[in-house]
C-alpha cells in the first residue's frame, strides 16, 4: 500500500504518465492539509455528532460552539476528500469515517487522530535529526499526564490493527499458564491472548507513567486478576527464572540499542520455562527501500527520528534470540500491517 495520486479519468491518466502532474506539490501541501483536518474534525467531534443522523453545517457549527463560515469550509473539504457524503445541504458520514473516526466504532482510530496532534509537533524535529543526527527521546518528551495518557490512548487504538493477525498466527505454548507482556502498557493484546487461551494469565511490565494512565484503559476491559499491571523498568526489572510460557515484547525493541536488546532477550530466556516462547512484535527494518516500498521506508524513517534506534531487521532480532539460546522461527510478517510482524523464538526442553 502506498500514498499517491489516484487518476479518476483517462486525462488525468495519461498527464500523471507523462510526470505533468506536479506531484511532490500535491503530495504534500494537499497530504499534510487532509491530515490536519481530519484530525481538527476529530478533535472538535464532527463524526461523533454525525453517528446518529446527517446535519446541517449551521447545526454543526452550533453544537461544536465553532464558527459557521470555518465549519462550513471544513466540511465541504472533509467531503470533497471522501470523509463526509453532502446532500441537500447536509452532512453524514461515509463508511470510512463511520468505521474508523466515530469513537463508538469497535476499529474506532479517534484516539489515534489527536496523538497525533503530539507527533505533528514531533514531525517538525526531522531537520535536525537529519542535519545532527540526534533522535527525540520521546518517552523523556512526554512531561505531563495529559501527554501520558494521549499516548496510551492512541498506542491502544491502533492495537487492534496487528492483535487480530497476533492472535491467529503466533503459536503459544500448549497449556501456557503464565505471560508477561513488557511494554504492554494499555494490555489490549494480553487482553486478545488471554481470552483466546483460557488458563493463561499476564503481568504487564511497563514504566510507572504508562501504567498509572494505562490502568483505566486496562480495567474496561473487565479481564479482573487475569491480566494485571507491574510498574517497571524493562531495561533494569528482574523478570525471574523459569516463571512464563509466554513473552512479549511489543513495539519496543526500537527504543532500544543493539546491545540494550541482547541483554533484554538474555533476562527474558531466562524467565521463559523450557518450551517456553518469546514474540517480539515490531516494525521489522527493510533491507532496500524497494523492499519497504513506501510505507516500510517512511515508519524507518518516523521511529529513527521518535526513538533512541529506529527500527531493527529480523536477522538483528533472531542474532539476539540465538546469543540467548533460544530457537529462532520463521518470522510471521503481518498482511493487514505491511511491514510489522513478529519474530519468535522458543527456549529449548
């Protein structure tokens, strides 16, 4: 998959062929202005007021105590974009944002669109990560609660993305008892594991900031003692010998360095029973840009700039699972999420 400019008719077809379309200008000023709006419209909740019945411009305005004439424009844009259907001089939703910007829907992205409005700010550090190198240490950015619980709230809304393929695909441990999931913060894929595997407990092992705003997120999902929070750090936390089935590591090894993983990979073979299975789901780091194709490329370059490492090849990832002798399987490489998957590994009997 890819961001582009689609033709809708065989004129346009053909000047896009021809490179006549001046496409960096429209790839840009009208990619970063569609983004934007669809974040503001979430933020002021448009496609909440519109989940029940199609309303007017002026009835929006009025409700979302904005201006008429800015609503309007607003509007007009989001349904020349394919967000809104416009008939008779009201609004309603399309199937897009029905499915996934009404914070109802179970595919619901809301919280995804105003973190965002965090990493729009982020984005703008790219010269000088480029100019000197030095990455945003993001959790360290992340100074008031509010930031923390944006944070969760986002990283939570797009877990459903990847715990569907998760949950069909990784091959857990017959009988897995116990599970500790590090970095998990929200544990919505705890969650998705724990009630497909019916004896199976986890501990969350996440920063005290993450849990304390994590924790609300955690008990809607009404799973009581079977999935839990530890406060802690992954890089110093005593994970025990010999105490789980199951771990996993979730969208984290990319804030970490080549060595600061080896030595997570060792602490965590040693917690995992013989059998037992460590996943580490993440982004896993292309070896050409055709390889990555668009959205592979741009992610190295998103989590090159947010973390202290950027993302990490598989080769990388089984180098630290074979140094902590563990058995490395076939990394399971996600069709719903290009370029994200897991690499597993298990403990020898």
């Amino acid at each position: 998959m890819k961001l582009g400019l689609v033709a809708q008719n065989p004129i346009e077809w053909v000047m896009k062929r021809l490179n006549v379309v001046p496409a960096p200008l429209l790839e840009t000023q009208m990619a970063y202005t569609l983004s934007r709006l669809v974040m503001v419209a979430t933020k002021l909740g448009v496609f909440n007021l519109l989940a029940t019945s199609p309303m007017s411009g002026a009835r929006i305005a009025e409700v979302c105590h904005t201006s008429r004439i800015g609503t309007e424009k607003l509007l007009f844009a989001l349904a020349g974009a394919g967000y809104l259907n416009a008939s008779d001089g009201a609004y309603a939703l399309t199937p897009v944002s029905r499915k996934w910007l009404v914070t109802a829907s179970s595919h619901s992205l809301a919280d995804k669109m105003l973190l965002q409005f965090l990493e729009w700010d982020w984005m703008l550090r790219a010269e000088d990560y480029v100019r000197t190198g030095d990455p945003l240490d993001l959790h360290n950015s992340l100074t008031a609660d509010a930031d923390w619980d944006l944070y969760q709230r986002g990283m939570r809304a797009i877990a459903p993305s990847s715990s569907g393929e998760m949950v069909r695909r990784l091959k857990v441990p017959r009988g897995a008892r116990a599970m500790l999931d590090i970095g998990g913060s929200h544990g919505y894929y705890s969650v998705v594991l724990c009630r497909k595997h019916k004896g199976l407990r986890s501990v969350i092992l996440d920063l005290p900031e993450a849990v304390t705003q994590a924790a609300p997120i955690l008990a809607a999902e009404r799973m009581g003692d079977r999935v839990v929070h530890r406060a802690g750090d992954a890089l110093t936390a005593d994970l025990g010998e010999n105490a789980y089935d199951l771990v996993l590591v979730s969208m984290l090894v990319h804030h970490f360095s080549d060595e600061q993983n080896s030595e997570l990979v060792g602490r965590v073979a040693r917690a995992l029973r013989p059998g037992g299975v460590l996943a580490v789901q993440d982004i896993f780091r292309p070896h050409t840009p055709k390889q990555a194709g668009q959205f592979g490329a741009l992610l190295e370059f998103y989590f090159a700039l947010t973390s202290q490492s950027g993302t990490w090849s598989i080769e990388d990832m089984t180098r630290w699972q074979q140094q902590a002798n563990l058995q490395p399987r076939k990394p399971i490489r996600y069709r719903t999420l290009p370029g994200v998957g897991i690499q597993a590994a298990v403990k020898p009997h």
